[in-house]
C-alpha cells in the first residue's frame, strides 16, 4: 500500500522524491527506515544480550576483564527463566481480578 501510494505520487517506492533537483526523504520513507533501524537495534541487543548471558558460560576462560566477569556470573543468567513462572501468575492473577470486576 505504501509502494504503490508513493508511485502515484511519483516517488520511487522507497519514499525517496525530488524536490528542484535535490532528493529528499518523504514521510513515509522516514517511516520505513525509522521502523527498520529498530528492528536491526532490537535484533542487535537481543544478539549481544544472549551472548553475555549464555553463550559465554561455555567458551573457554576469556582475558578480558569483562567477558571474564560475565562468564562467572549466575544471576542474570537465571533472571530470565525464573521470571516466566512468575510473569503467568501474574497474568493469570490480572486476568481473574477482570473477571470479578467485570461480573461483579
């Protein structure tokens, strides 16, 4: 939908126009770079997140101070799964007090 409303209005697809010879980015362009830049951030935290917190503990013992700091680390490692029982009973219990507040 987006492709095709910039095309009518005379973009090239990717919200790119001219405007007396000099390309600017419409708003729908920003948009769509904006959303992607989030995305390639989000995937990149979880990437990095995931390394520290698991696959270090199974490399070989690191010289670097940090890598070696988080390599003898347990709690966040931890944190994650211990805190989706939690995060259900939590759900559930938000769910229920609807429920009785709703049909009361």
């Amino acid at each position: 939908d987006t492709y095709r409303h910039s095309v009518s209005r005379g973009g090239d697809g990717q919200g790119l126009g001219q405007t007396g010879g000099v390309e600017i980015l419409s708003e729908e362009g920003k948009l769509f770079w904006a959303g992607w830049g989030l995305i390639a951030l989000s995937w990149l935290i979880f990437s990095v997140s995931f390394f520290t917190l698991y696959v270090s503990k199974w490399l070989p013992p690191s010289q670097n101070p940090f890598l070696e700091m988080v390599q003898r680390d347990w709690y966040y490692c931890l944190l994650i799964p211990c805190s989706v029982p939690t995060t259900f009973a939590f759900i559930y219990v938000n769910w229920v007090s609807m429920k009785f507040f709703r049909h009361a």
